[in-house]
C-alpha cells in the first residue's frame, strides 16, 4: 500500500516523515519507508475526521443599539458568505454579558469591544469593501490560483539533466544564485531522499528539504 498512501495522501506522508523522525530519536531506533506508511495512515485518518467535524465558522452581530443597523450588517453577511458562516444572531452590547459565547468563533461588531475572550471585528455600521475583506480572512481564505505558486525565473523546460542528481544540483544552483536558498538547502533535500523518495510516477517529483529552510514557497 505505500505507493498508494504516498500519491493519494501526500500530505499525510510529509507529516509522518517528521513524525517519524522524532520517534526515532526519541526511541532510538531507525523509523524505515515503511513504518512512516504506517504512521501516514493513521495521521490520514486523523485528517478526513477532521474534515468531517469541520463547520462553517459561527458569528455574532454586536451593535451599539438600533435592530435594523444590526439587521443590515446580519442580511448583508448572509449574503456575502453564504454557508460558510453562520450568523447564530444579533444583541445590543448592554446584553452582551448575558450571551453564551462558547460556541461563538468571532463577534462582528459595529463599536469597539474589549472585554471578552473571542475574537472582535470591529467594522462599520454600513459594511464596505474593507470590512467585508477583513471578515472574510476570518472566515478562511479563498482557494488560489495554481499560478500563484509558480514563478517564471524558477521554471525551466525541456532541459538535458539525465539523472536525479543532475536535476537536483541544476535546480540547487539555480536557486542560490536567486539568493533564495543557502548552501544547506541541497543537504537537506538529500537527507528528505534517503527516508523516502519524493517521485510519485508518471515523471513527476516534488524534491525539497527535510526540514523548511525558507520563509517562501517557491
């Protein structure tokens, strides 16, 4: 099953490879390919039961009074956001302490509130743009572009490297002359080979460290 789980939860794998890595130090012992297989499926389990628990994030409107501004903001929220928040309701800020916030993520409120212990959003009574934007990083950020992860000086095509260490040394140096990475980086995506190799078939490889050795993703 090891390929399988490698190509279809990647991530999982990426994650029991460091979990590995950690149990082996700590049992001193040697965490091989397939014992992280192992490791891999239970985190992969652990990753669909999360998305299975995951809600749409719950809000409450806060307004200094006045039922229809709050009415305003709760209509134009519902609008915006759909299911992917849900706005349990609105109260005046006098009866906030009086409101169960445990099951609230974040208030939405039109004045400024310091006194509880979940996030506030303090927007204004006529919603814009920019109080619509900072919402709806709360909420989650929206899905990008696959573009977005590709830069056009780190993307090369059609060259003649025959072997694995060919392509690697190329795109390692490459990389330094950008100034992205030091002269550790091809260190580290060698010791990530030697636990388990990062090409999945069909000619395609995803090559990096074992550990993150920069601030961006390239």
């Amino acid at each position: 099953m090891l390929e399988e789980i490698k190509k279809n939860y990647s991530l999982a794998f990426e994650a029991a490879i460091s979990a590995g890595i950690t149990i082996g130090k700590e049992m001193e012992v040697e965490i091989d390919e397939n014992e992280v297989g192992y490791i891999a499926l239970h985190i992969g389990a652990a990753i669909e039961r999360r998305k299975l628990m995951s809600e749409a994030k719950r809000c409450l409107i806060v307004c200094a009074s006045g039922f229809g501004t709050a009415q305003l903001i709760y209509y134009k929220l519902k609008n915006q956001f759909g299911k992917e928040l849900d706005v349990v309701g609105t109260t005046e800020y006098y009866k906030l302490r009086d409101y169960n916030l445990n099951d609230i993520d974040f208030i939405v409120s039109s004045i400024p509130i310091s006194d509880v212990l979940v996030p506030v959003i303090q927007v204004n009574a006529i919603l814009g743009d920019n109080d619509l934007i900072k919402i709806g990083q709360f909420v989650g950020e929206k899905s990008h572009s696959i573009n977005t992860y590709f830069d056009e000086k780190l993307t090369f095509l059609r060259k003649k490297n025959q072997t694995m260490e060919e392509v690697l040394s190329f795109l390692n140096d490459e990389l330094i002359k950008e100034g992205l990475v030091d002269d550790t980086f091809l260190e580290a995506v060698y010791e990530r080979e030697e636990i388990a190799p990062t090409s999945y078939g069909n000619f395609v490889a995803i090559p990096h460290p074992i550990t993150p050795k920069t601030e961006k993703l390239f």
